[in-house]
C-alpha cells in the first residue's frame, strides 16, 4: 500500500507566490514590489528612502522560512526577494528590488554564501552599479558556517546559516536608528560575520 503524503498547498508551482500573497494580506507593513511579485519590501519604505536612511535587502530560495521575507520590517530588512523551492532568485528580481527599495544613504546586500545567490546577486549588483553611478551599493557575504574545517578547500567559502538573523536584527536597528554611516554599517556587518560561527546537528 503507498502512502499518502499530504501537504497544505493547492499547485507545486504556486506555493511561494500563494505564500508570500499569505504574509502580506497577514501583515499591513509589508508590500509587493509593483513590478515583481517575488519582492517583498516595508509599506514604509519612501519614508526611509526621504530621511536617506540605508536599505537593507537579502534573498534566496523559498523553503527555509521564515528567511528571507519574514525578517522584513522595523529593526530588520527593508526588501526580500524569493526565489522558487531551493533555488535562487533570479537576477531580474533581484535588479527590481534594487529599484524599489535604492536609498541616498545606500543599499546593503546581504548574500547567504550558496553559489546560486553570489551569482545572480553580484549580477544584480552589478548591473545597478553600471545604471546608478552615485549609487552607495555593497555585498555583505554571511558565511558562518564552520562545520568545514578551513573552507574544505571550497572557493566560496563556508554556507551561510542561521547567524544571518543576528546581522539583519543588529544591522537593521542601526539603519533604523541612523546609528551610522553607510561605510561604517558594511565594517560592523563583517565584524558580526567574523564573530558568529554555526554547526548543524542532525537528529
């Protein structure tokens, strides 16, 4: 006899964006982006891009939730951008909230170190770079992964884990609070990176 696996959603392909619909219709400081169903940013967010306060943006692959959209909001992300079950985001969705959330006290973008999101991030970044000259843009990789001694010899480093929620909490109350400057903001952002460090246990 098979068995029977149920789930709570209607069609595979429509999860994530049934899901985030959920998590915006359930919280009124979150928003769509106009242009890209997959970003999700703070209701707020033209008053913190008035008072050029630095956004803060982060993203990857739907299944881990509640990262990366639930961490949007008051003392913690400005954007999330959602890719499909596992995968990364694209760099097109990863571009438009750019465009939504790009602030004259700049954007920091926080990558969990997984091949797929340095990728299609950087490619964003990039291309934000060529199009916003004055643009203050960075990428903060978080990679406090050290169940691999010495990186294992991997070129991109450790994974990142679960110590992202330690910098978008203290990063983004910095941002909140105009604590400090863009540049000031990226070196504490590495200091926390550089003091967190994570093991998985399996059960």
């Amino acid at each position: 006899m098979s068995k029977i696996v149920k789930k709570f959603i209607n069609k595979p392909e429509d999860c994530v964006s049934e899901a985030l619909k959920g998590l915006v219709l359930a919280d009124e400081n979150l928003k769509f982006c106009k242009h890209n169903i997959r970003v999700i940013y703070r209701s707020d967010i033209e008053d913190l891009i008035e008072k050029k306060k630095v956004t803060l943006i982060s993203g990857g692959g739907s299944g881990h939730e509640p990262f990366a959209a639930g961490f949007v909001g008051k003392f913690g992300l400005s954007a999330a951008v959602c890719g499909d079950i596992f995968a990364s985001p694209s760099s097109e969705s990863v571009y438009s909230a750019l465009e939504c959330i790009k602030s004259g006290g700049g954007t920091i973008v926080f990558v969990i170190n997984y091949t797929g999101d340095r990728l299609n991030f950087g490619m964003a970044v990039e291309k934000f770079r060529v199009n916003e000259k004055d643009a203050k843009i960075d990428l903060i990789f978080i990679d406090d992964d050290i169940a691999l001694e010495e990186n294992n010899g991997l070129t991109t480093g450790n994974r990142g884990l679960a110590g992202a929620i330690l910098v978008f909490q203290i990063i983004g109350y910095l941002s909140e609070e105009n604590e400090k400057e863009f540049e000031e903001m990226l070196k504490e952002s590495n200091e926390i990176i550089n003091n967190v460090g994570e093991k998985v246990l399996n059960s």
